[in-house]
C-alpha cells in the first residue's frame, strides 16, 4: 500500500469509523480500523466493526499501489489529529509486511498493525430492492423518537427504536416501558411508483438498535448531500448506503409490543401550555425534584386558568409555580418523572403543547398544538402517595 491523502479528510473520517470500533473487543483485531487503498478508484477505504455495529467511508487518495493493513483505531486517530492540517499525508506499507509508515510535514510516524486477512468481513446484504428515505425525514423521526428508547440491555427489543413502514408513509417508535414516542411522516420515502416493501402482504417493519441509530442520525446530519439513501434489510442485518458511506446494523429479534393500543382513544381532560415557558418552569422545578424522586406535581385549576407545578424534595425543600394554561375537563392532580416530561417537551418545535390525560393513574399524552401533530409523547404518571 502507498498513497498520499488530505489529512483533514482522512482525519475526520477516522473519527466517524471509530464511532464503530469495539471498546472492549473480544479479539484484538477488533480494536483496529481497516484500511483499503484502491488504485483503480483512487480512494482510501476506512472500516471500523464491533460485530454489531459497522461504519465504513472513503475518501479520495493518490494511490500509488493497492493494499490493505489494520490499525489501532485509537493510536492512528489521535497522531493523524495532531498532524499538520496544511500538509498532505503520506502512508506506505511494503506488501507482506504488517507496519505502516506515515509521512507528513510533522514528522515521519511508524505502527504496527494487523493483517487485513483478519479482520471481520462487513455484512453488506444488499439484495432485493432498497427502501429509498429522504435523509432529512429520518433524522427528524430519529430525533423525535431515540431518546426513548431503553438504556436497560436486559430490554433488549426496547433498546432498539421501531421503522414500520405502510401505505401512509414511515413511523418511528420507541419506548422503555414508562414513556413512548411515536413519530408518523408521511414523505419519508422516496416515491418509486410501487408499493412500499411488504413481507407476505405485511407492512415492512424493523427495530434496529438506538445505538446504530444514533450513529446513523450523526452521519446524516453531517452531510451535505440531499441525495435519498438506500436501506437494506435481509437476514437480522439492516444496511444503509449514503453517499461515500456505509453503516450496517444487526437488527433486534422478536416482535415489538403493539404500541398504539397504549395510546387512549379520548381524553377527558387537556391542558395547553406555552411549550417554552412549561419547559423553563420544569427546568427550575428539575432542581428540587432531582433532590428526592424526580416527581413534579401538575395541578389543574379550570376556574382559574392555571396550572401549577410543585416539587417537594424532603428534608431539602419545596417549590411551586403557576403557568396560565387553556383547560378543558375537570380539575386535576397528577405526577410524573420531571426528567421524561423535559425530553419529550424538547423534542417538540411547536409554540405551544396539549397535556391530556383522563385521570391520576392512566398514560397522559404530550402533542405539538399545530406545528406538528404526527408527534405523540405518551408518558406513565407515578402514582401519588397520600399520607
């Protein structure tokens, strides 16, 4: 191998392979980034793969001879960010042997690698016919939806954040069994003039870690291109080819719960707020709350137009505000985590938000008011304790 390329591209797409690489592997070529010179193209190729997760790019290279190596992922990325941006990047690897010397105006840097030979091939299924998204469409279900999904590897389908896609368009959805939400968009495919894929005349449906998701969210917000990427989705393996880059996922085993029966179908109260200023209230009461419990009180006053939020930390102290709010039902009294209300009001864009619930104990839902009504935040009360 022995080409020359630009250290600010070779150093930025450094950073986006190693997102992939395995922290703890369990061979140590897995600590490694692969690295593939291609004459006939004139492009550098990076992987990296923990078996789960997989990130490949390339970027353009004058490459003098073809060749490939395996690096430590964690040693090359930090001297390549270090080298001088204004100078070009010279790499040579003798074939047959496994140490890489690299050349810049800095200095001259040698490191010794793996074969390429071991290093994991990336699952690249890419039969069939790929499901085209407009990229800008799934990062906005993405966001409206990972941070929902659970932390708790022991939920292992919860990890994940659910793509069905039908006839109306595509619907992102995550839960961790104390909140859901659900994202719908309606022009998140590109239009092809045939049906959406379908498995046996089934709705195209996939969970997929929030992990590589939230890769995937990360590599699509940096690009420049409007182009629409490709999904592919064939035997526990979902591959998403973007531009230069490529990321391939395994997807999550078994079937999701049937989220939409948690959504009730009426509501016999609702609240509308300023979505900004219910956030800043929260943020405040946040401090006391996350003294104790984490549990904010929101009171409902019909007559008077408000709606008053309480923090009690015990031993600590105690806090309460009042915000005007438009209130249709009943007065009420209800409790929830201040953490999942602040994360669902901040994936919102709307001016203002609807609050509604039918009573103390059953799932409340958060919804944009205008600006984006495909949005449901559905969240679980705590139940109050009275003395």
């Amino acid at each position: 191998m022995k080409l020359v390329c630009s250290q600010a591209e070779l150093s930025a797409s450094l950073q986006l392979v190693s997102r992939a690489v395995a922290t703890r592997p369990t061979h140590p070529v897995l600590a490694n980034v692969l690295l593939t010179a291609d004459a006939g193209t004139g492009r550098l190729s990076l992987t990296g793969f923990d078996l789960s997760l997989g990130i490949q790019t390339s970027l353009p290279a004058a490459v003098e001879t073809s060749g490939a190596i395996t690096l430590p992922a964690k040693m090359f990325g930090e001297i390549v960010a270090r080298l001088a941006t204004d100078s070009p990047i010279s790499l040579s690897c003798p074939e047959g042997e496994e140490q890489l010397e690299l050349t810049n105006l800095s200095g001259s840097y040698k490191m010794r690698g793996m074969p390429a030979d071991d290093y994991p091939d990336l699952p690249l299924a890419q039969s069939g016919t790929p499901i085209r998204f407009h990229a800008e469409a799934l990062v906005k279900g993405l966001r409206a939806t990972l941070f929902a999904s659970s932390p708790d590897e022991n939920k292992q389908l919860l990890t994940g954040v659910h793509l069905r896609l039908d006839g109306e368009g595509l619907e992102c959805a995550a839960t961790d069994g104390h909140r859901l939400a659900v994202q719908r968009l309606s022009h998140a495919v590109e239009a092809s003039g045939g049906e959406p894929p379908a498995a046996d005349g089934e709705d195209f449906a996939v969970t997929v870690p929030a992990r590589s998701l939230r890769e995937l969210e990360r590599i699509l917000s940096g690009r420049g291109s409007q182009e629409p990427l490709s999904l592919f989705c064939e035997r526990g393996q979902v591959v998403v080819l973007s531009a230069d880059q490529v990321l391939t996922s395994r997807s999550l085993d078994g079937t999701y719960p049937n989220y939409r029966q948690l959504i009730p179908p009426s509501f016999q109260r609702r609240m509308v707020l300023d979505r900004r200023a219910f956030i800043a209230a929260l943020e405040r009461m946040a401090v006391l709350a996350d003294q104790h419990n984490n549990v904010v009180k929101i009171s409902a006053d019909p007559a008077a137009g408000t709606a008053t939020i309480r923090a009690d930390a015990q031993d600590v102290g105690s806090g309460s505000e009042s915000l005007a709010a438009t209130i249709e039902g009943e007065a009420i009294e209800i409790a929830f985590n201040v953490r999942y209300l602040l994360d669902g009001l901040k994936a919102m864009g709307s001016d203002q938000v609807v609050l509604q619930c039918n009573a103390a104990t059953t799932p409340a839902v958060l919804a944009p008011v205008g600006a984006d009504e495909a949005f449901t935040y559905l969240v679980m009360p705590v139940q109050i304790r009275t003395s």
